[in-house]
C-alpha cells in the first residue's frame, strides 16, 4: 500500500508539471501521513545530509570552469584544431562538429552547453558550405551529448555520490566510451555525406594544424590537470574541480583577455541558479532513495527482475529499455539519483560492476538529450536556429539510431569501459 502512493503521488505530480524536487518531497510526505516508516526529523536531516556533501562541491566548480573557457573562446578555437586535422575528408564539417563537441565536453561536462557552444559555430558554417540545415541541426544536438560523456562529467560526479563509486575511476572509464561514441557517429556522418555529396573544403595544412594546435594548447591542457591530478592523487575530484576553475580564470584573465567585470558576474549569476536548483533536487531525491530502502523497493524490484530473466543480456535490454522511457519524462539528476541505486541493485545481481553500470546509465542519458519530451539538446538546437522540434528530430534519428547501437555496445563489452582503469591501477 505505502510502495503504490508513493508512486502514484510521484507519476501525478510529474505529470501536472509540479518543481521536480518538490515531485520527490511530497510523496515523502504523503507516505509518512499514510505509514509512517520514520519520523518527519528523520527526513529532514536526511535532505541536509543529501546536499552537504564536500564531493558534491565537484558539480559547481566543473560547471563554472566550462562556462569560463566557453566565454574566454574555447570552442572557436577548438573548432579550428578539429578543422585543420580533417578538413579536407567527405563530410568534413560534420566530423569536425563532433570532433568539436569532444574536445568541449572534455571542459564543460554539460551536454545543453556543448551543443550551445558548438552549434552556434559549426550550423551556420555547415549551411553556408551545403550541407541540409535539418541535418546539421540534428548533427549537433546529438553530438552535443558527447558533453557527459567524455569526462570530465557532472552527471559522472552525481552518480558517484549516490552510489559510492570512485569519481577518479569514473572519468577514466568514460574515456573508452566516448571514443566509441564519437566513432559511431563519424561513421553515420561520412555514409550520410557520401550519399548526399558533402565534400571537404579544407586541405591538409601541417603549418595551420601546428598554428591551431598552438592557439588551442591552453584550452586542451586542463582536461590533463583534471584527469592526471585526480587519478596520480595530487587531488580530489573536487579539489581538481577548484583547480579548472582557478586554471579557467587565469587562461580566460590572462591570456585570452576575454573577461569584463560584467562577464564574469554572468558565469557566476548563471551556475549560482543552475547549481541552486541542483541542490533542491539532490537533496529530496536523497530523502526519497532512503524511503526506498527502508521499504525495500530496491529488493523487490530485483526479484521482479530476476523472475523474468537470469540472463546478463536479457536484463540488459530491460534496463536500456527503462533508462530509454526514464530520460523521454525526467531530468538527468533526480534519473541518476532516483533510479541509478535500484537499477545498479539489479545490474549487479547479473555481474555488472557499479563502475561498468554508471558509464551505461551516462551513455544511456545523453540518448535522452534528444529524445522528446524532456530533451534539452533539441529545445538548444532549436533556439539556435529557429527550426521546429519535429523537423530536427526527424533528422537526428541516423544520428540517434547511432547512439543506441554505441548504447549496447558499452553495455555488452564491458571492457570498453573497464580496461583503462584495470591498466592504470597496476
């Protein structure tokens, strides 16, 4: 009786548009007044325990230094290293888009801002040489999830917290997977541009790849501070999250000179709300996830699983299918800290390691950046280029059908995701 409120009162308050972290709170609550399990100052000190946590303090700062490096011209000048590499190959400008997209991602952890920052330069300059506008908007918005999933990333940061996992190892195991990633779709793009004739308009120049190569060096740098700080133990995740920000601000200062007074207020005012509404999710869904075990939800709902199926696979194809339906309706936060315990629960009872889980929930959530309704990267790329929703995403889906495949690739060969960190712990 407690379990079916809980869920019902969740699905209702969703589905009536309420703040998703009060979605998560009031069903609390509603349970309480219903079966009350534990006290009201139990929940309590479980929301404050949610969010004071010193590894959370990662989100923010990985936030605001990819903020700083995009304002202070990272990703024109990443744009160009990826263009001087291959810009003369068919279709081109869409591998360079996605070339783009990682090397950003590899700063910003964000998926919306990768597609923001990218889209902005590479769409209109994908029109001007030919290529369909639909195309390349679709290209973009699905490229743009590369943004969580080569680390460093800040959904990686929130599924480490809530499920106890090394973030160190995180971000090692998220580099195999988005060069899978990044392959597949520079496959999708080169068929698609043989087919409709985008050729490359750039030759092969050793002297602009070095004077690129050159222009990008300070941006490409503090991807290398983060990942070896981290995984030598110069630093915490959160303490190297510190350290992008100082590094971000000196680069942006300094050296690219590209900061106002006025500037930097808006990098700071704009994380200050994102990292706000962050928190007031975090916390009630921390509330909501000790609910959940103290009902044994997450048990149950193992049973139910393993009464179905005892194969690894057969329970992977669940699962996607669940993260597929979870990322169309819910954020990518309260999915991670909502369903990643319950899910992991299960996943491990078939031999999936938390590690190995947490890089296909992170693969299976940047899918859900451009599947409707609930999809930033189509609402960015939309805003960016006026073009309706439905046109775009008809256009992502080779691009989207790509990502699935990369998808179940990550989930049914574990090594992608688990060699790199095996060989870096001898």
């Amino acid at each position: 009786m407690g379990t079916a409120v809980l869920f019902i009162s969740l699905a209702i308050l969703m589905l009536i548009g309420v703040p998703i972290g009060l979605c998560l709170i009031i069903p609390c609550l509603i349970l309480l007044a219903v079966n009350p399990i534990t006290t009201p100052q139990f929940i309590v000190q479980t929301l404050y325990t949610g969010s004071a946590s010193f590894t959370m303090l990662a989100i923010p700062f990985f936030m605001i230094s990819g903020s700083i490096m995009d304002v202070g011209g990272l990703s024109k000048r990443l744009v160009r290293l990826a263009n001087s590499v291959i810009g003369n190959v068919t279709g081109s400008l869409g591998i360079v888009t996605i070339l783009a997209c990682m090397f950003f991602g590899a700063v910003s952890g964000s998926a919306p801002a990768t597609t923001a920052a990218i889209g902005t330069i590479m769409i209109p300059q994908m029109i001007r040489n030919g290529y369909n506008k639909y195309y390349a908007t679709g290209l973009v918005a699905c490229a743009g999830g590369l943004g969580i999933i080569v680390p460093p990333s800040y959904p990686m940061v929130i599924y480490s917290v809530t499920n106890g996992t090394s973030i160190g190892d995180m971000f090692i195991a998220g580099i195999g997977p988005a060069l899978l990633v990044g392959a597949v779709l520079m496959i999708f793009n080169f068929i698609y541009s043989k087919k409709f004739g985008y050729k490359g308009s750039q030759k092969f120049k050793l002297s602009e790849f070095f004077a690129a190569l050159w222009d990008a060096k300070w941006a490409l740098l503090m991807p290398f501070i983060i990942l070896g700080g981290i995984y030598s133990g110069i630093f915490t995740a959160t303490e190297a999250a510190v350290m992008a920000t100082i590094y971000g601000l000196f680069v942006g200062i300094v050296i690219y000179r590209a900061f106002t007074i006025r500037s930097l207020w808006e990098i700071f005012k704009d994380n200050m709300v994102f990292n706000g509404g962050l928190m007031l999710t975090v916390a009630p869904a921390t509330a909501l996830g000790t609910i959940f075990a103290y009902m044994r939800v997450t048990s149950s709902i193992s049973n139910m699983f393993l009464s179905v199926s005892t194969n690894r696979y057969v329970i992977l194809m669940i699962i996607y299918a669940i993260l597929f339906v979870i990322g169309m309706f819910v954020q990518t936060t309260p999915a991670i800290v909502i369903f990643s315990p319950v899910l992991l629960a299960v996943a491990m009872q078939v031999g999936i390691t938390p590690l190995h889980f947490g890089i296909i929930m992170t693969v299976a959530l940047a899918i859900a950046f451009v599947t409707p309704p609930v999809a930033a990267n189509l609402f960015v790329a939309s805003s960016l280029t006026g073009l309706r929703m439905d046109k775009i995403v008809k256009a992502s889906l080779p691009f989207l059908f790509g990502l699935v495949i990369s998808l179940i690739i990550v989930g049914f060969v574990p090594e992608i995701s688990l060699w790199l960190p095996t060989v870096l712990r001898k």
